[in-house]
C-alpha cells in the first residue's frame, strides 16, 4: 500500500502514534538491510514463551525428566503481573487454544513432557491432556527485575524435582539473530506447517520448495519459486 507507512492506519500511526523521526529511518538506505535482524518463531504460541520453552527442552533432554517427578517449575518474568501468567489459573488450564499459546505455565509443561511444540500442542484435545495440565499447574512466576526490561527477556527456568533441582538460563530463544536457527531447522518448522495446510503438498514439492528457497538469490525468475506454491 502507498501510505503503509505514513498513512491514517499505517505503522506509523498505529503503533507510535502519528510520533516518529524520518531521519532514523534513512541512513544507510539501500545499503544496511535490518531484514538481515529479523528473529524466526520456532514454536507456533507467542514469543515471550519462546525462550522458556528452549530452557524447558534443555533440561528435559540434560535431565531425562518425567512428568510424575516434578515437584514445581518457576519461571523469570521481568514484569509484573506477567501476561503469560495472568489470570495464572486459566493459563494454567487454558480453556481455549489461545489461552494456551499465551501461556508459559501451558508452553513449558508441553515441552517437558512431550520434548517438543508443535501445531499438534495447540489443538482443542492437546490442551485439556491430563498429564500436561498437571505439570503446567506446577508452575509460577518469579519477578526477576535484573532480567531487564527488553523483550524477549533472558529466560530462566527452574524445574525441581525428587531427583533435584534443574535450572536453565537463556538469553535469546531459538531463532534470535544472536541465537540463530539452522536452515535445518527452519526446514523441519516449515514442513510442520506445510502439513497443517489446507491442501498440504506432497513431500518431493516440500523438497523442491526447499531447495529452491535455498538457491533464492540465483534464480533467473522468481516464478520458479510461485509456481511451486501454487
């Protein structure tokens, strides 16, 4: 749109309310490209969740955890009250599926218990699980301050159990440009996308598709890669 920017709903109105300096916009034009620093979702739930699921996923695979040993799980939040937790019992035992993508309580016990977050974690029958729902009643939130007020924050969870006590510090989640993701991995979460789409494409066009975005720069005709996905 030509006024996507400067326009009566654009960016700039919408999100800064009509205030804002051109002039930090321009240097370096055509020459600096902040694409380069965009941060890639691994996980299909809300950002702020992400970097606590990466320390769940680490411990649980450090530690082997299962879902009858632990004891509690207490996560850093640098605000308070935290959106993630609030109203903590219905993040706790989210009612419905957005409920649970913005829920660090739903989030972390999916990843401990199941060692990965996916599409199928946020369906209608995964989130009333009662093994999950258990474990995610097991967690709270701890006011850290010293975590800063930039987001996403440096996430630190801790995951006690008969065992012992587990903790995890990350400081950017999977996909950050300071953490980033491998184009393994970027494959691995475009195929779990693809094949929650309406008409999911068989697993030689996904390969092309692939491997086609991997040659991106070089190809003579960008319709060599929309013709793929029509």
């Amino acid at each position: 749109p030509k006024n996507v920017f400067q326009g009566k709903a654009g960016l700039i109105t919408a999100f800064h309310s009509g205030r804002y300096n051109p002039e930090l916009l321009t240097p370096g034009l055509g020459k600096h490209f902040e694409a380069i620093n965009l941060s890639f979702k691994l996980y299909p739930c809300c950002r702020f969740c992400h970097g606590h699921i990466d320390a769940a996923l680490a411990i649980a695979k450090e530690h082997d955890i299962q879902a009858e040993e632990i004891e509690s799980i207490s996560a850093s939040v640098n605000r308070e009250p935290h959106i993630m937790f609030e109203p903590l019992d219905v993040k706790r035992n989210p009612r419905t599926l957005v409920h649970a993508q913005f829920s660090i309580p739903y989030t972390t016990a999916v990843a401990l218990i199941r060692r990965k977050v996916t599409f199928d974690d946020f369906t209608t029958e995964a989130i009333r699980d009662p093994v999950v729902i258990a474990v995610a009643n097991k967690g709270s939130p701890v006011l850290d301050l010293s975590l800063g007020v930039h987001d996403p924050a440096p996430a630190v969870l801790e995951v006690k159990t008969r065992r012992g006590t587990f903790t995890k510090r990350i400081e950017h989640p999977l996909g950050h440009p300071l953490n980033p993701i491998s184009d393994e991995g970027l494959a691995k979460k475009f195929r779990d996308c693809a094949a929650h789409s309406v008409k999911p494409p068989s697993e030689s066009r996904l390969a092309e598709l692939i491997g086609t975005v991997a040659k991106l720069e070089s190809l003579a005709d960008v319709r060599e890669l929309t013709d793929l996905l029509s």
